[in-house]
C-alpha cells in the first residue's frame, strides 16, 4: 500500500518561553515572546495550566496582534505557562501549526513549543501514520507528541524515549498540568536558557527574554539536559552517552537578538568583533574608504568593529523603516523585492560622492544587497566596497535557519568575483571563517578537528545527520557526521 501524506515543512526558526510559579504566568510569557519576537513573527500562542485545566490561545501575527487586549491573558489563568513565536513561510502558516501544541494523552494533557528543525520526522511520521496515528499539524514538533504517547512508563521515560527517536535541532519547551521541562538536542544546536524571578521559573531561547521582566540568567541548558520543574524543585536528567556543545554560529552573526548572552557571549560584542576581524583580513582597506555604512539592522554592529578598527568615521547612510516585516518573511520574489525597498530609505547626505564601505551580516540570495547597491548608485555614492561580516553561505541549513535550496544561494553557485558582479560593487570581501572563530575567542580560528559551532552553511559539515534529505545535498565530510544515541 503507498502511503501518501504533506512532506513535513522545516524553516522554523522560533522563540521558546516558560514561567513556572508566577501568578502572572500568562503575562510574562507574552512579554518575554515579545522580547523574542525577532525569532518569529508567523504566529504566536501561550499555553497554561492551574493544575486542574488547561487554557490556550494561539493566533496568527505578531504578540502584539494575537494578545490584543488584557482580557485574553486574563482568560490564561495558572502559575504555569509555555509560549512560541513561529517563524513559517506561506503555505505553512496555517493556524493549524500554530504552537504550543497540545494533546492529551493517557498520562494527561501536554502542551510543547518547539525551536529548531527536526531531520528524520517524514520516516517517524511515515511509521506513525501506517500504525494509525493522526496528525493534525505539518509541523515536525507533533510526531514528538505522539512518540510520547504510543510508549509506556512515566513521563519523563517516554520524553526520553521520543527524543532518542529524533535527529536534528530541537530546543523544547513542554508544559503538564503541574511542571515545566526545558530540553536541547545533544549538541544544543539551538539556544535555550534557564532564569530567575523571585521564586520563579523562566526558561527563554534567549536572555533578552529574562531582560524584559526583569529575571535572573541563571545558565544555559547544557546540550542533551532535560531540566524538570516540579514542586519548585528542579531535576537535571541527561539521558545522551555522547553530547557535544555545537551551538548554531548564525544565532551569532544574525539571528539573536545582539543585547542577549549565549553561552556566556554578548551577541553585540561577538558581532562586532567580526567587524575588527573583516578589517584586520583587508588591511588595505583604509585606503580605499571614506566612510562605512552598515545595512541597518543587521550590519550595525558589525560595521561599528570595523569603522573602528580602519579609522574612519561610521555613518548612517540607510535608515530602516522598523515597522515592516522582514524580508526573508516574504515567500515570493516580488514581494521581497518590493519589501526591500519598503524597509531602507538612503540618508543621501552622508554619503554623495563618497567611497563607501557597506556592510551587512550575510548575503545569502542576494536580494538585500542588490536592491540597496542599486538605491545607493542611484543617489550619488562613488565606490561601494561591499564587506560581509559572515562567510559565504554555501550550503542549505536543515536545523532551523531559513537559508534556502543549494540552487538558491548565491555563494553554492558562483564565485566571489561573479558575487561581486551581481550584486554591482566595486570590491566584494567575505570574513573568512577563522575570522569569525577568532571573534568568538579561539585563537587560532576554527579547529577542523573538532569544530566548535555548527556551521555547515559554511563549512559544509553537518554535525548531525540529514535523515530526510535527499542523499544529493550530503556534503563530503559525511565522515565527521555523530550520531546523538546512546
Ligand atoms: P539575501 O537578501 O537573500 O542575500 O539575505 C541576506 C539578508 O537577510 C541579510 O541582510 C541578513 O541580515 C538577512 N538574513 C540572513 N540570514 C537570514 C535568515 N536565516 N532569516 C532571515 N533573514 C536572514
């Protein structure tokens, strides 16, 4: 018999959040996912629990727009409560993927928030569905709740037994009626940290979200930990024989917000240390360059590092426009074209006739910096030297970064000469990768032996295995691949 059902959706770059023993549990979790709001602005949902029953409310949109009015949150009720923001493309944003999912099951209700991507869900989806599963969602979190309901023992047994089913990335959030667990895959791919409050709980995928209401960072989950919350005791189990930190370098570059600390860096310093890097690789380059522009918001502090380090002064020469979406959001080229230029306005004063250093974290289609070239030309500016505070990203990300098909990237097809001729500059610099370790504090940049981060958009090497692709996007170090079981 052939089995057909929708291919589970990745690209889910989210924002985990969870209160334990708060009575205001549903309001700080809907501060703290706005203060994770950079992470997914797809859809936004809270789940709690005051023991007895559960509350939910889910929409599509920002925080902002889903939880309205205070009355909502009022309707939340509970000293416990999990949150998601999601980050889809069209298609995918249905309501029906909108998170924390929920189910109850024979050991009770749970509700679960999910950040990252999962590799190997359309094989445990396809085994699921032929012994009867129903699924309601397209999302790969909800074949974690059902390996957690078709397996016997306690709860934590059968969360470890779902997780020793999965691969890939995955920083999770999971709400019973009386605890909250906190979870990140064996190589803590995706960020998630512990905080807090009084005498209160937060788990966050990032610190920013602690800021917002004024908690505590206690640490970062170590890679392959469960911390349970019970009781207001909390329980660290850690059922992986072989777990090794590989954190996602791009939460670095781009991704986190820059005033958060991720295992003990400050996103900001980090960033801007990779500006001193991409000047220290381009000694030349005070020769060149009158002033150094970064595509706000994404440049800033990267070119910030950079402008010091060359000695020539920073200028604001693109103002953004905060109150549109982003433009990877947008699905089809036209509209992100369009929302290219609905977003950078060109502050021309600053830089007419000047030769110009502009500078952005990534180019990944290329889309951002083409539009901006073609707007800064038309204004007046004399040379653009395009520097980029990243790598080129040459390989696709399944893990939950939304760095599209090989096809697509404009660094997996052409040179950096042809890069350069694209997008319309006159030079076209990429930090190298070395550069980016040495920012991050390793000296002698990144060991090949035994690489520090995940960072096959770069490198080419995927630390855990793409179970669900197709053999053609496998790189060549194949070798260097562990498997996360026991
Ligand atoms: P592109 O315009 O396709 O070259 O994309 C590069 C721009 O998108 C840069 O300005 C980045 O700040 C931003 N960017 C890079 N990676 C991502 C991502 N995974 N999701 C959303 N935006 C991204």
């Amino acid at each position: 018999m052939y089995l057909y059902f929708p291919k589970l959706k990745p690209k889910d770059e989210c924002g985990v959040y969870g209160v334990f023993n708060h009575e205001n549990a549903a309001q700080l979790t809907a501060l703290g996912l706005h203060a994770l709001q950079h992470r997914g602005q797809d859809s936004a949902g809270i789940v709690t629990s005051d023991k007895k029953k559960f509350f939910a409310h889910r929409g599509m949109g920002q925080v902002s727009d889903v939880f309205s009015n205070k009355e909502i949150l009022n309707k939340l009720s509970g000293n416990i409560s999990v949150g998601h923001n999601r980050y889809g493309t069209t298609g995918e944003s249905a309501l029906k993927n909108v998170q924390p999912l929920f189910s109850e099951i024979n050991i009770g209700g749970i509700a679960i928030a999910h950040n990252g991507n999962l590799t190997n869900t359309n094989h445990l989806k396809e085994k699921l569905i032929s012994d009867g599963a129903i699924f309601q969602s397209t999302s790969d979190t909800e074949v974690i709740l059902h390996l957690i309901s078709t397996c016997k023992g306690n709860l934590i047994d059968r969360l470890i037994y779902a997780l020793e089913s999965i691969r890939g990335a995955f920083s999770l959030i999971l709400l019973t009626n009386d605890s909250l667990i906190g979870v990140r895959d064996p190589f803590g791919i995706r960020p998630l940290v512990l905080g807090k409050l009084g005498e209160s709980y937060v788990f966050s995928s990032e610190s920013c979200g602690l800021d917002i209401i004024g908690a505590e960072l206690i640490r970062d989950i170590e890679p392959g930990e469960i911390v349970i919350i019970r009781n207001n005791k909390l329980e660290s189990v850690k059922p992986f024989k072989k777990t090794c930190l590989r954190p996602c370098l791009f939460e670095y570059i781009y991704f986190s917000r820059p005033d958060s600390i991720l295992e003990g860096r400050n996103v900001y310093n980090v960033r801007k240390k990779i500006g001193y890097q991409l000047a220290s690789e381009n000694k030349e380059d005070n020769k060149l360059i009158d002033i150094v522009i970064p595509i706000p918001d994404s440049g800033n502090a990267s070119a910030l590092g950079y402008a010091e380090k060359i000695k020539r002064p920073f200028e604001l020469g693109i103002i953004r426009n905060h109150y549109t979406g982003r433009t990877f959001i947008e699905d089809s080229n036209t509209v992100r074209n369009l929302a290219v230029r609905l977003k950078h306005n060109p502050n021309t004063s600053s830089f007419i006739d000047k030769n110009i250093a502009l500078i952005d974290d990534s180019v990944v289609r290329g889309t951002t910096s083409i539009k901006i070239v073609e707007m800064l030309r038309n204004c007046g500016v004399n040379k653009i030297h395009m520097r980029i505070a990243s790598p080129p990203v040459k390989f696709p990300c399944f893990y939950g970064i939304d760095t599209p098909t090989k096809e697509e990237l404009l660094a997996s097809k052409y040179s950096i000469d042809q890069i350069r001729n694209y997008i319309g500059v006159d030079s076209l610099k990429f930090v190298s990768l070395d550069g980016v370790y040495k920012a991050l504090g390793f000296k002698n940049g990144r060991n090949n032996q035994t690489p520090l981060f995940t960072d096959h958009y770069f490198s080419g090497d995927y630390p855990v295995r793409l179970i669900d692709q197709d053999a053609g996007v496998l790189p060549s170090q194949l070798s260097l691949l562990i498997e996360p079981t026991k």
